[in-house]
C-alpha cells in the first residue's frame, strides 16, 4: 500500500480509483492538504516512541531475565526435572525474543511509512517551488544564451578582424617569397604593385606591423631585384662567351678539315707518284729479267762447252758458278729491299711524308751497299780468272763475254727478281 493509498485524506484517490469506491468530491486546497500531511507524519514519530519504549522495558528486564534463568547453566535432561527446567528457560527467553520482534516490525512500519510520506511530501513541495524557480531560471538561462551568442558573434568578429590583417601583412611577405627566382620585369612589377600599396588607419593596432612587412618587402624585393639583374648580365656574358667559343672551335674544325684533306690530296698524290715510280721499275725489272734469261741460257751453252773441256772447262764453270752465286746474292737483297720497301710505304701513309722519305733513303743506302758488296766479290772473281795463265790456258771467247756480261750485271742498279726467276737461278746452280 502507497503512502496515498494509506492517506487518501492527504493525498486524494490514487490514479484510476474514481468511480472505484472512492469520493469523487472537491479536493481540499494544498495549504489544508500540507498541514494533514505533517501531523500524519507526527503521528507516526509517536508510534514508533511508544514502540521504542517497549524495546526499553524489555532490554530492563535482561537482568532479571539473567537471574532467573541463566545463559550459563547445565541442565541434566536425563531426569524429568531437568528437562522441566530447561522448557522453561527456553519458553522464558524465547518469549520476550518474540516479543522484540512483533515490536520491531509493528515499529518499522511506521517509519517506512514516514519516509514514503516524507518522500511524497517533499516532492510536492519541490514541484510548487520549482514552477517559481523555473519562471525566473528560464529568464535568466534565455539572457545568458543571448549573452553567450553575443559574445560568440564578437569573438568571431574580432577573429575575422585580426585575421583580416594578418592575411594582409602574410600577402605581402609573400610578394618577396613569390619573386624568388623571377624575371627582373617580374620584380618590377611586384615593386610598383607594393608601392602603391596604402598603409593607414584602416590596419588599426595593426599598422605598425603592416608598416614593417612592407618596408622588409620592399627591401627584399630591391636585393632580388638587383641579384637577378647581375645573373642576367653574367648569363648574357656567358652566352656571349660561349657563342665567341662556339665560332672558335668551329673556325679550328674547318681548317683542320681543310688541312687534313690537304695532307689527304698530298698523300695521294705521293701514292700515285710511288704508284707510277713502282711501274717504272716493274718495267725495268721485266728487261732485266729478260737479260737474266738470255744470260742463262749463255751460261747453259758454256757450261756444255766446258764440260767438253776438261779440266779447265771445270774451273771456269767455278768461277761462273761463283758468278752466279753472287748474282743471287744481289738479287737476294733486291728481294729484302723490295720487301723493306713495301713496309715502308705502308708506314708512309700512315704517318707523314718525311719519315718516308727518310726511310726510302736508309733503305737505298743499303741496297746500294749490297749491290758494292756483291760487285766486289764479283770482281775478285774476275782477278782470279786474269791471273789464269793465258798463254798455257787461254779461256774460250764465250767465257770472257760470260764474266764481261757478269760485271756488267754487278754494275746494274739491283731490281726485285720473280720467284720464278728465283727458281731458276737455283736450278742452274743445281746444274753447275
């Protein structure tokens, strides 16, 4: 049962009671409503007094309770007295124990009561306050609310206000930032655009500051200015450097175009000239070869007159042969000089005209020092055949015209002979 349910006087019927038994008549005004609640409250401080003056008279006769039956005793139930006297300690203690708690639950009661009432009652009086508290509290919170938006709508006033400003002194300082690197016309043009730039009272406490971001730009902006003219200059002089070297180096690639196809027509000319110089001696060595074979076949008849000579024939064929042998050696280094010569050529047009030149001379030096070496051997061959005694051998007419024909040889500037000619040679000294 709710406190309104116990009070229904106090707290008129409960909610979907009307019609249920209940009277359905006037509530009494709140004032007579409140001063019923509080002595139904009273009443029940009072029964819960009455019940705790049951708990003292109780707790007053502990002691006696003690004395009569004490906690302490032993009782013998094996006999019918004993047993008599512990049912009665028991019943006398379990009596006022009982006892306690009827009174404990019949003054609870009111007290659960009570604070259910109090509750209650508290939470009436707590509404009626609370719908004058709430009158001026929604004033009051409404006004705040204006105030706080106020105060918002200034503070992001002032935070676009000084934003405003820094932006401007930031746009500034980035004009310099922006002409790094820039054309001087570029500069230029940031230079007069700052210039006209109007710094007043509109930049309010900012204004100082404004002041010294564009005199700091502006000073920036002078150096950049001056910096990239100085790069300009230094590029236009490395351009003109670089355009002076560039016709420099192409003045030297022509004429070092001009003085290698000059040293080319040179050396062609020089190959042709050796071209033709080869032909000529081609030539000549062809009528000498032709003289060689006519020789051999001079010296093939002697050799058939000689062997049908003796002993005599024998000695000349010697000293023919000796003959040979040293033509062979002539035309053996005629052979190494040719060949020396080929090598020299070919290192001749590899390299310059002098060297060549220079290297043809040590080699005719040579050969013309073969060619001495082989006359004289030829003619210490000839001494020999003069000390022949003449009167007692006298040498056949063919003879003599051979060792005439073989001095006339050694005396012939030496020409490169032919493997086939080679062969020849060899196989005629084969025969002698």
């Amino acid at each position: 049962m709710t406190i309104q349910e116990a009070h229904p006087d106090v707290f008129g019927p409960p909610a979907g009671t009307v019609g249920a038994g209940f009277d359905e008549g006037p509530n009494p005004p709140k004032h007579e409503r409140v001063g019923a609640a509080t002595s139904i409250m009273q009443a029940d401080i009072e029964a819960v007094g009455r019940s705790v003056a049951k708990f003292d008279r109780i707790a007053a006769g502990l002691a006696e309770l003690e004395k009569a039956h004490p906690k302490d005793i032993a009782c013998d139930l094996t006999i019918s007295a004993g047993r008599q006297q512990a049912v009665a300690g028991r019943a006398a203690w379990r009596a006022p124990r009982l006892e306690v708690e009827k009174i404990r639950q019949a003054a609870k009661a009111p007290v659960l009561d009570l604070g259910r009432a109090i509750d209650s009652f508290a939470k009436t009086i707590e509404q009626q306050l609370r719908l004058g508290e709430d009158h001026y509290d929604e004033q009051i919170k409404t006004e705040e609310k204006r105030l706080a938006a106020e105060k918002e709508s200034k503070r992001v006033a002032e935070e676009q206000r000084v934003a405003m400003h820094q932006n401007r002194i930031d746009h500034i300082r980035q004009c310099a930032i922006a002409a790094v690197g820039e054309e001087v016309d570029h500069i230029d043009a940031s230079i007069i655009a700052l210039a006209a730039l109007k710094i007043g009272k509109e930049c309010e406490e900012f204004e100082a500051a404004t002041l010294n971001a564009h005199h700091e730009t502006m000073d920036k902006l002078r150096s950049l200015r001056t910096a990239q003219a100085q790069r300009d200059a230094e590029a236009a002089e490395l351009a003109r450097l670089r355009e002076a070297d560039d016709a420099r180096k192409a003045q030297e690639a022509a004429a070092l175009a001009e003085s290698r196809r000059q040293e080319a027509e040179k050396l062609k000319a020089e190959a042709l000239a050796l071209a033709e110089t080869r032909k000529a001696q081609m030539a000549e060595f062809a009528a000498r070869d032709a003289e060689l074979r006519r020789q051999e076949a001079e010296a093939a008849a002697l050799h058939a007159k000689l062997v049908a000579d003796g002993e005599a024939a024998a000695r000349a064929a010697r000293v023919i042969r000796e003959a040979e042998e040293a033509q062979v050696l002539v035309r053996q280094a005629e052979l190494r000089r040719k060949e020396d010569a080929e090598a020299a050529e070919r290192e001749r047009v590899d390299r310059v005209a002098k060297e060549a030149a220079e290297q043809a001379r040590l080699i005719r030096a040579a050969q013309d020092e073969t060619q001495r070496a082989a006359a004289g051997q030829m003619l210490e061959a000839l001494r020999a055949v003069q000390d022949w005694d003449m009167e007692a051998n006298a040498l056949p007419d063919g003879l003599a015209k051979q060792i005439e024909l073989a001095i006339g040889a050694a005396s012939i500037p030496p020409t490169e002979p032919t493997k086939s000619q080679m062969k020849r040679v060899t196989a005629q000294k084969s025969k002698l």
